[in-house]
C-alpha cells in the first residue's frame, strides 16, 4: 500500500504591503507514491567509511521514516509544509517536478516585481548610486537603498528554505529541479540530499558597493545549498547550475557585472563531517566555499571535515573549493574548462587549511596555465598528488611554485585520509565521473 501523507496544515504567508502569499493548503490524505524511480534507495544510508560524514557515527538522514512521515511535494509551499509537518523526526521527502523558490501561493513562478518595496526600481537605484553622482567613497545609504533592503528582505523569506534534522531529500525520478530557492542545512544534523538539480538562486536586488575592489563591485546573496553549523551531511548525485541565467549574459552597470548569483554550494560556519559524491558543479562564478571567512576561527578550527570524490566540476571559474581551516579531502575528482570559459583557479588554499587533492583529473583547454590549478591565498600546507593533467600525471605543488613563485606554497597537509571507499586512477576518473555523476542517474543506495 502505497504510504499517506499526513494532513499538513495549512500555512498562507503574506508578504509585506506586497500580499504575496507563499505558502497553500496541502490536501490531507493526498497520496504518495513510492514509485518515480527512487524505490529502493530513498531509504538509503551513508556507506561506512564514505568520507568524513562516515566519521564519529553514521548519517542515515530519514531512513528510518514512518510511512506517515513520507512525503511527495510539488511545490515550494507542499516542500516547506512537510518540513514543519515532521520536525525533526526521521522523514523522507520526495520532489516531484519542478519546484519555484520565487512563486505564488499556486507554485507558479514570478518575477523580480513581486518583491518590490518603498518605490524601489533598479532605474531609480542606478541613478542615485551612479558614482558620477554618488562617489566612489562611501558604500550606498538613504531611501533608496532602503528601498532595495526591504525589497531583498521580502525575497529572502521566500527564497530560503530550511531543511531540519533527520531528512532525506531525493529527487523522485530523472527530472526532480529546485529553481531559485536556497536549500539551508543550517544548525542541525543528519541530512542526506540526492538527485535533485538546483538551479538559478537569484538575487533580485544585489548592492552596489563602491568601495569594494579598486573599481566597485555588485554582490549579491543565496546559494543553492548551504550547509551551515550542521553536522553529519551526504550530499549525492545531484547538479548546481545557474540554469537559464548565466551571469556571463547579465548586463553591466557602473562598467561591472550585475551579478545575481553568489555560491552554488557553501560549507561554512562550524560545519563538519560532510561527504559531498557524484556531483556535478557547473558554468558559474564562484562555486564553493569551504569556510567562508579568515575571522571565523573561533566556529571554524578543528571542524570543516568535508570529503569531495566524483564530482565533476565543469566551467567553473573558481573556488572548487577555496578552504579555509578544514580537514578537507578532494580526490577523484574531474575538473573540466573548455575553451572560452572563464577560468582563475580550482584550489584556494585559505587561512589555516588542510586539503588533501588527489587522484584527480584536469581537461584544460589548452590556454590555461595549469600553475593557476592552485591558489594561494593564505599560508597554509597541502598534499596534492598523483594528479592527472590533460591525461599526463603533474605535480600540482611544483608547477605552481615554478610558474607563480611569488606564491609559493608548501608539500604536506599534516594528515592522511582514511575513509575512503574505493580510489580510482585518475585515467579512468573522467569516464567514471561522466556515467555517474550528477542529478537523474542511477543511485546506489
């Protein structure tokens, strides 16, 4: 008999002056089917000794759900309802479809105008923070900016959504998509997120900062994912993109991007023992953070234990990962630029870090220095061996030094991983990461 999902109470979220409800009546006794492709896996559990989240006990995220704590959600409102409907019981949600962070009480997405506040336009922004007209010395104040923080706050509240304690959240069949919404794993622990392609968080509203940078800079908020403060998390076989609004097509403002999008995927903040598998990252900026700041010792020292393997990152200009303070294990892994791309670095070494890269592969077009692979960023030690690239084994660590000495980097991470399932040759590791990796492939549970 197929499980029940249990009557989720109604939740209607109304926004500001804006009236925009978020949130709708979820059917009690809908039904949910067991089926899309995910039978047999859903309840699977992290394999003992799959990299870090394998650590200090095991990460089983809802596998031990009650068929009433089984659910199948369509829609931003359904996936939030089943959240609050489970707490922090052992829970299994299924996506089915396509689901709209930015969307009505319906699921139907909406623009930008939905969101805006006090008069807020980018039209009337643009004017008045034109350094012509405002400088280059003081970061943006009064009314209008005003205008675009109450805007950006009326996003955020439907943009943001939290995954609690003891969750698996799967993809139910090849086609399962979250679109402009930010999945926060933040203060809680065991979670297991699978087969879901996470697409286009956008920010409606990014700030114009002049004084960041010799020549300003627009930032902006949202990651796909963000695994803050949370412990115990297996993140496999899913896709992160910028879908259909790449920020190589924005305009510039102010001769500088209006970029909408910050990360794809963040570890930061005291999160620890997490394995991040099968993954493909591509066409983006600036992909992943594994610390996010050189200030943050205090939460961050002796955590950030993350394990990276089988991920393919595809035309992604940076961090892939930049880490700082962590434990972080990187190996077998694709890296991939094709010509045209825009590409800085894969590795940022940061403040106190501890990576160990290896058993990867690079496809590099053949305009990329491979001494930029690293980035040195901080003073800090690593291991990189056994490293494929263009398919010739390259010593990472000598050739940066050699092509960028101002940055020498030190050999020697100042530990050895041990939870490693299985470790491919990095000859093989392009065939394997492109048959396996990302969302709509087969599962191994």
């Amino acid at each position: 008999m197929p499980a029940r999902m249990r009557h989720l109470r109604a939740t209607a979220v109304v926004l500001g002056t804006a009236s925009l409800a978020l949130a709708v009546s979820v059917p009690a006794q809908a039904t949910v089917h067991p089926a899309h492709g995910t039978k047999g896996i859903e309840r699977a559990v992290l394999p003992a000794g799959d990299g870090w989240a394998a650590a200090e006990g095991s990460t089983t995220g809802g596998a031990n759900a009650t068929p009433d704590h089984v659910y199948t959600v369509t829609n931003r409102a359904e996936l939030i309802a089943a959240f609050e409907d489970a707490g922090d019981a052992p829970k299994i949600v299924r996506i089915a479809g396509t689901v709209h962070g930015n969307a009505d009480a319906e699921g139907n997405p909406i623009g930008c105008e939905a969101y805006q506040q006090d008069g807020y336009t980018l039209e009337k922004y643009l004017a008045a923070y034109d350094p012509a007209v405002w400088g280059m010395d003081e970061v943006p104040s009064g009314p209008p900016e005003d205008a675009r923080v109450a805007s950006a706050k009326l996003q955020a509240a439907a943009v943001n959504v939290k995954v609690p304690s003891n969750t698996t959240l799967i993809g139910a069949g090849k086609n399962a998509t979250v679109v402009g919404a930010s999945l926060q794993v933040k203060n809680v622990s065991n979670v297991i997120i699978r087969n879901i392609s996470f697409e286009d968080t956008y920010d409606c509203f990014p700030q114009w900062d002049p004084t960041d940078g010799d020549t300003g800079h627009w930032n902006s908020e949202y990651d796909n994912l963000v695994v803050y403060g949370s412990r115990h998390v297996w993140v496999d076989h899913n896709t992160f993109s910028d879908g259909d609004r790449p920020d190589s097509d924005q305009p510039r403002y102010f001769d500088e991007l209006f970029q909408q999008h910050d990360g794809l995927f963040d570890i930061v903040r005291g999160a620890d023992l997490v394995t991040v598998s099968y993954n493909v990252l591509k066409d983006h900026d600036k992909t992943m953070l594994i610390g996010n700041s050189d200030s943050a010792g205090a939460d961050d020292r002796g955590k950030l234990r993350v394990t990276l393997h089988h991920n393919l990152f595809k035309d992604v200009n940076e961090r892939a990962p930049r880490v700082r303070f962590g434990q972080v294990d990187s190996y077998n892994n694709h890296f991939v630029s094709t010509k045209g791309s825009a590409y800085g670095y894969s590795y940022g070494i940061g403040a106190e870090s501890q990576l160990v890269a290896e058993h990867n592969a690079f496809t590099l077009d053949s305009g990329v220095d491979k001494a930029t692979i690293l980035k040195k960023w901080s003073e800090s030690s690593l291991t990189a061996g056994d490293n494929y690239v263009n398919g010739r084994k390259t010593d990472l660590i000598a050739v940066h030094n050699a092509g960028v000495p101002a940055e020498h980097l030190t050999e020697g991470a100042g530990w050895k991983p041990k939870l490693r399932t299985e470790v491919d040759h990095p000859l093989v590791v392009p065939l394997l990461v492109a048959l396996k990796a990302g969302a709509g492939r087969t599962l191994i549970g």
